[in-house]
C-alpha cells in the first residue's frame, strides 16, 4: 500500500525531529515584503572555454584549480556544489567543514543528514536542487570566513547563480545570509521576510544551519516556517 502524502511529510518531519503535532503551526512567513539588495560585488570572472567543455565544466575547473584567497594553501578539496545545475531552488550555506573538505562535497555527516530530511519534508532532495557555499575552501579551525575570503569568493557564487537561475534562494545560516545581503544583521532580523539577492535579485529566504538545529533542535519548528515559505514559492506559477 503506497503511503499518503501526508503520511510521507509527517515521516521526515519526525526524522528532522520536529513532534508532528507542531505542524498547527503552519502559516505562510509573515512580513513578506521583498528587500532588493545586491550580492557582494565582486565581477564574475568568465569561466575558461575552450576544448569542448561546457561552461559549468569550466567553471568547476576554474574553481579547482583557484589560488584567489590564502585557503587555497590549507584545502584537501574545493568544494563546488552538488545537485543539478538547472535547479529552481538554490541552498548555500557558508563554507566546507572537515568532512566536506575532505569529501569534496558539501553537507555531509550529521548535518547532511538534517539537510536531506529537511529537502525530503518539502519533497526535494538534492539530486533535484543546488546546494553550494559561500566559500569553496575550508577556512582552518572552521573559523568565520574572511571578508577578503568572502570577497574573492563571490565571484563564483555569482557565476553559479547566472548559470542555475534559480527561482528561489534559501540561505542558510548567518554567515551566508550576511554575505548575501551584505548586511550584519543578526539571523532573527533577517528570517520570516522575503529578501532578493544575487545577479538576478532573486526571491531569498534566511533560514538556520542545519549544523545549529543539531545543537538547538527546539529552532526545529522555525526551520520548518522557513521551509514552508519556500515550498509554496516554488509551486506558484514561473
Ligand atoms: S575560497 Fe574561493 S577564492 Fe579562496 S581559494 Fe577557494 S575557491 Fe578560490
């Protein structure tokens, strides 16, 4: 017998560890008045053409391959993104940690996980979506990324979003919301409301990492409004 939809969400939203009773909750964001605001405003540089590769191939290489800031000396990987390129929805959070430096790969390990259960409770996973960071290294120590780092960084952020042309962003955390919007605004001014950020002023929403929601599950129900907010976005007309 095939599981109900409702049956499936309530499902992950018990494996994101959210009591199902808190989805009475459920209520568009409030407050969702756009705010435009730039990406940081470093140029895209042009991704290398040449031998047959696509843009995106390049671009992957290019970051490979990329000595812009001083973590390029302390990096096992870059750490490009994951997922499909023609995406309508966009996560970045701030920068690898050491499993995804060592993976190459970003959100991996336990809040990895989260991040999948929390894709799965608004039917994505992230073969369907992008999920990429601010930075492409690691910073040592999983220290703050620098504004140099952030700065020169940038640049490929802004090209992966002229490429993917995703109809929504979700930030995660504060760190990414910050570099985003450009703003120091702390995490709880910045959720609950819509913002547009990047090339193409994108619909942004701000959300938790997943990384925080592990260490303050009781955030759990929150994330959960965020997600909302992000789902019916997606399901209105292009
Ligand atoms: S963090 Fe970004 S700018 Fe710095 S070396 Fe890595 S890819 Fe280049």
């Amino acid at each position: 017998m095939s599981m109900t939809e409702a049956a499936r969400r309530v499902l992950y939203l018990r494996r994101m560890g959210i009591d199902v009773w808190q989805r009475r909750s459920l209520a568009p964001a409030s407050g969702a008045a756009a705010v435009d605001t730039p990406l940081p405003g470093a140029e895209v540089p042009p991704p290398d053409e040449g031998g047959g590769r696509s843009d995106w191939q390049a671009l992957q290489d290019q970051v490979r391959e990329c000595r812009q800031c001083t973590l390029c000396e302390t990096r096992r990987n870059t750490v490009f993104g994951v997922g499909s390129p023609q995406a309508d929805l966009l996560l970045i959070g701030e920068a690898p940690g050491a499993e995804e430096d060592r993976r190459g790969e970003p959100f991996v390990g336990a809040a990895g996980k989260l991040l999948d259960n929390m894709l799965r409770a608004i039917d994505l996973d992230r073969t369907t979506v992008f999920i990429a960071n601010v930075l492409k290294c690691r910073p040592p120590a999983n220290r703050d990324p620098r504004p140099e780092e952030i700065q020169a960084c940038s640049a490929y952020l802004n090209a992966q979003l002229r490429h993917i042309r995703p109809r929504v962003i979700l930030a995660l955390g504060k760190v990414s919301a910050q570099a985003l919007l450009q703003s120091s605004a702390p995490l709880k001014a910045m959720r609950e409301r819509w913002h547009a950020a990047g090339p193409e002023q994108t619909p942004m929403m701000v959300t938790y990492h997943p990384a925080y929601l592990l260490r303050r599950p009781d955030d759990k129900a929150r994330a959960w409004r965020d997600l909302c907010a992000v789902r019916d976005r997606l399901r209105e007309p292009a």
